[in-house]
C-alpha cells in the first residue's frame, strides 16, 4: 500500500495507547518514510491537557521502542513539534498526512495553509479513533484518570 515517498504524523504520544499504534501502523502502510512530530514539553503545556504529559524524552523512547517492535525504525524520522503544524505546513517533500478523525479538521487547516504558501494539498488519510472495551475511544486523558488500560481494557466500571 505504499502510495507515498514521505508520510507525516503528528502528537503528543503520551502513554502510547493502541490508537496512536493504528495511527503510526497507517503512516507506515501508506509511506516509504514517516516524519513523525512529537510535540516538544513547552507545546504540550501550551495544549492545556487535563493531565499531566511525560517528558519528551520518554515519549520520543517509547516511539523509538515501537517502530523498532514493528520493524520500521529505519523508514521513521521524529521530529520535535513546537506548533500544530510543523514541517508539514512548509515542506514540499511531504505528500500525506495521516491524521485521527479527532484531528481531521486541523488537517484541512493545513492545507489551506500550504495552498497559501504555493504548496500542493496534502493527501489526508483518516482513521477512526480505537475505542475502548465500552465503545467510548481510547486517549490518554482516560489512561491517566484510571479508567482503560492502554489497549482499551476497562480498569473499573463506571
């Protein structure tokens, strides 16, 4: 299914949980190589999460340690991301995006950036997020609260 030469994807990937596994299993299906953004400490507090985030070191190790699980470390490329774009707004080399259907918005903002700046569209290729064991998705706010494990397994009944 490699239809692209570069793929980019982009996060915060705190408590790598099975949806960003889907998101980065989609990257590497559909590029030779992936530009992976992990927002930088300073970009995740600007997020105001509702909880708190690793380090960035430790998210990147953990990145690191699933790309080499899958086999495709060598075609990955991390990026730090200090804003919601990154080089995906200004790079010609990119030619998709695989984004969340969270995050599909904010993917068709960054294009209408790119046409600005003369720069063709990206291909943007969504997944649905992964739920959970009770069909409500799977993110990290809920792994922090207690609730799901980072498959989805519910940890307590609501």
């Amino acid at each position: 299914m490699l239809k692209f030469k570069v793929v980019a994807v982009g996060g915060t990937f705190d408590e790598l949980h099975k949806g960003h596994k889907a998101l980065l299993k989609m990257a590497f299906k559909s590029g030779e190589s992936v530009w992976i953004g992990v927002c930088t400490d300073e970009f995740a507090r600007d997020l105001r999460k509702n909880h708190e985030v690793a380090p960035y070191e430790s998210r990147v190790k953990e990145v690191i340690k699933f790309l080499e699980e899958l086999g495709v470390s060598g075609r990955a490329r991390i990026i730090p991301l200090s804003d919601p774009y990154g080089p995906s707004a200004v790079s010609d080399e990119i030619e998709a995006i695989v984004v969340s259907r969270e995050t599909e918005m904010r993917a068709k903002e960054l294009n209408a950036m790119r046409v600005k700046n003369g720069l063709k569209p990206l291909e943007i290729i969504v997944i649905d997020m992964v739920p959970a064991e009770d069909n409500i998705p799977i993110s990290t706010t809920r792994i922090r609260r207690g609730e799901i494990d980072r498959e989805g397994r519910l940890l307590r009944r609501g």
